[in-house]
C-alpha cells in the first residue's frame, strides 16, 4: 500500500500536489474572461438588466433578471469576488438567469451584471448582493463520524444533496506525519469508506473534505485503537452450497477456483444450466470468524467489466445452518430471516463508460481488486452466501477469478 508523507506542521493540501492536482485537473475550470463576438462596430452600449432577482443556494446563488427587447445582445456577465480574486459567470441571451457557484461559507457576496452586446459594449452596471447557504462540503463534514474498526477506521457521512465531493482519508504515521492513505470521490447520499493497514496499537485518523471547486474543510480528527485483523485461511474454504445454489462448473473450472489463490483461473458456471438471477452460492469458511471486508477479482481478458462478472450482489452471513443443505428452505423459505446482511454492493466501473468498451483504467481497477466492507457488529460467522442479482451482461451465468475474506478468527499466528 503507497502512502503519501503530509507534514502535519504545514497546509495539507500544498504538502501532497499529487492527490491535489489530479482532483483539481477533475474539477476546476478556467475563469479568464476571453472575447466572444465580433470586434467591435459602434460605442453604443445596449440597455440596462431589469428586475433582478437573487435566490440564494448552498454555496451560490442564481440570479434571475428582465432582458430588454433588444436585438444587439450577446451576453449577460456577472462579475463577482472570491478569497480576493475576481470570478466571472456568463449566460446566453437565451436564458434568463445565470448561476455562482463555488463559494467556501455563507460570507455576503457582492456581484455586478452586465448586459454585453455583439460590439462588446457593456451596458451600466446593476450591483446586488446576496448570502449563499451553506456550501455542500460544510455540510457534509458536520456529518462525519469515525469508529475503530478491523485493522482502522471506518468512516461515514451524510450527502443529501448528493453533491460531489472528494475525501482525504488520513492515518498518522509512525513518525509523526500525516500519511495520505486515500483520496476518494462520492456523490451517494450515504457513504462508507474504511482506512485498513495498521496494527492495534493506538492512532490518529483523520477525514478532510474538498468540493469541486477547491474549497476544503478542517480536519476531522479522531484517535482510535484498530481491531486485529487478516485475512482468512483459504485452505479451510470448502464450498458450502445449499439448496438453490449454482455451484455448477463449465468446462471443468469449478468453484473451488474462487479459493485456490490464483488469479490466472476461474469459477464459471454452466450457461445453459437453467438458473435464473438472482444465482447464489455458498461457501463455507471452515471456521467462525468476525468478518470485516472481503476482495473480489472478476475475470478480465476480454471480459471486464462484461459477461457473467457480478455487478449487483448481496453477501449474508450465518454462525451455523438451521437446516439440512437439501432443504427446500434454502430456496424458497425465508431463510434471509436467519442471516445476517453483511453488505448490498455494486461493482462501480471507474470510466462509467457501456459494456464493451473499457479504459485503461477500469483494466487497472479490476485487476487490483474490488473491495467491499462488510457491515460490524455482525458477529461470528461461519458460512457466507453471496446473492448475484445482476451481472454485467444481464445472464444466466457466473465466473469469478478470485475471493478474498478479511476478519478475525481468534487466531494469532
């Protein structure tokens, strides 16, 4: 795992340009004021903006106005200032209103509007002023909350507006020093993220928020004692399918596969075999165990992100079975009553782009492995069934490279 150093003595985001750069190269635009239009013909600047009118918003404001009925008319620019330095908005003639955005707190801003015409004359200027809601980024981090988990941290907040927003996860190091474990972007209005890696001794972690447009929070800081964890012994996987479970295998690569510890071979299941979404499968960890977070490697080559790899999928878990294995329960009884959800996920591909066509980096992702963090406080578990609902390819069908299960089975090693 790369850790970036942060000098705790100076201002995060200066200290680590990498993760900064990347995230400004993502959202920042250009506010230079370019010429639009022609060059000039005459010094006749058109008519005033009427009726102005100001609603604020989290972080900004739109401005609605009055245009007068004039043909000469290119555009309406608003000039305002932010942290001393001067922005520009602009809108077509063909709206009515235009929209600031960005700003850091909920300060008075001062704006002027103009109404430009095709010569570039402005018109006289119309000053108003307004005060934004709270900017989302300052929202959200009055959400934020930290509890020890296996191996760190698990962080989790609150995003009603679903805004975008990006968070420096951070553990402080060995030697004093902040370490960047992860810079991380959601827009979900409930969001989980953990900080793994570090022993049990005590720690300081810390969350920090950036929006879009640059603005970032303080530092939410919390010191915490990690819970042990490792990763759980595969030699003890056996695979513990039940009643409705495709353990089916395709061409002589069997479920077992998903266990073995080898990337280059899969589990694929017999397309023909008749199952239908949701397809579930079993396995049996071989010992109880508090269970934290499990990886997934789905299959690649000219599959990823395609096919038969899961997309949308449940992880249950259970301490003992109740029933036979045999029993129709496992099929059509309730037996999600006697389980416990550990997670209800979604494999995110990074570019968005359809299926079959696919990035550099999706390649990358994937290869790496997807990670799910299961829900605490679960318990021991023994058994852990997976409910696909929904592969990339919408099929009958399933192949998977690779499962990896992280927790703590009470042995030291």
């Amino acid at each position: 795992m790369n850790r970036t150093i942060i000098n705790m003595k100076k201002n995060l985001f200066p200290a680590c340009p990498a993760g900064m750069a990347v995230l400004l190269s993502v959202f920042m635009f250009s506010c230079h004021e370019d010429r639009i239009g022609q060059n000039p013909t005459d010094n006749v600047p058109p008519p005033s903006i009427t009726n102005v009118q100001t609603e604020p918003l989290p972080g900004g404001a739109k401005i609605v106005y009055d245009l007068p009925k004039e043909t000469d008319l290119s555009y309406v620019i608003c000039e305002y200032t932010v942290k001393n330095e001067k922005k520009i908005a602009r809108s077509s003639i063909y709206n009515n209103f235009l929209a600031i955005e960005g700003l850091s707190d909920t300060s008075p801003c001062e704006f002027t509007l103009y109404l430009v015409d095709h010569s570039e004359n402005k018109s006289d200027p119309y000053v108003g002023s307004f005060i934004p809601l709270e900017p989302p980024y300052r929202t959200i981090f009055k959400t934020l909350e930290m509890e020890a988990d296996f191996g760190g941290v698990i962080i989790r907040w609150q995003n009603e507006t679903n805004a975008m927003i990006g968070a420096f996860l951070l553990a402080m190091g060995d030697e004093d020093e902040w370490e960047e474990f992860d810079l991380v972007f959601s827009t979900v209005k409930e969001d989980k993220r953990a900080i793994r890696g570090y022993n049990t001794d005590p720690r300081l972690f810390g969350v920090t928020l950036i929006d879009q447009f640059g603005n970032y929070s303080d530092t939410f800081k919390m010191v915490a004692e990690p819970l042990f964890e490792k990763e759980l012994d595969k030699k003890n996987f056996k695979d513990g399918h039940l009643q409705g479970d495709n353990y089916t295998s395709h061409n002589s690569r069997p479920i077992s596969n998903i266990w073995d510890g080898d990337l280059s071979v899969l589990w694929h299941t017999v397309p023909t075999a008749g199952f239908t979404p949701p397809q579930t499968f079993t396995i049996n960890l071989g010992v109880k165990a508090k269970l934290s977070r499990m990886m997934l490697w789905n299959r690649g080559e000219s599959f990823y992100w395609g096919q038969h790899n899961p997309r949308y999928f449940e992880v249950w878990g259970a301490a003992e079975l109740k029933y036979p294995i045999e029993d129709e329960y496992w099929s059509t009884g309730p037996w999600r009553n006697d389980w416990v959800l550990l997670g209800d996920f979604e494999t995110i591909k990074p570019s968005g782009l359809p299926v079959g066509q696919v990035t550099d980096e999706d390649r990358a992702v994937q290869d790496a492995g997807l990670e799910f963090v299961f829900e605490s406080g679960a318990g021991d578990m023994q058994y852990v069934r997976f409910v696909v609902k929904e592969t990339w390819a919408r099929t009958a069908a399933l192949h998977i490279n690779e499962v990896s299960i992280f927790g703590d089975d009470g042995i030291r090693e």
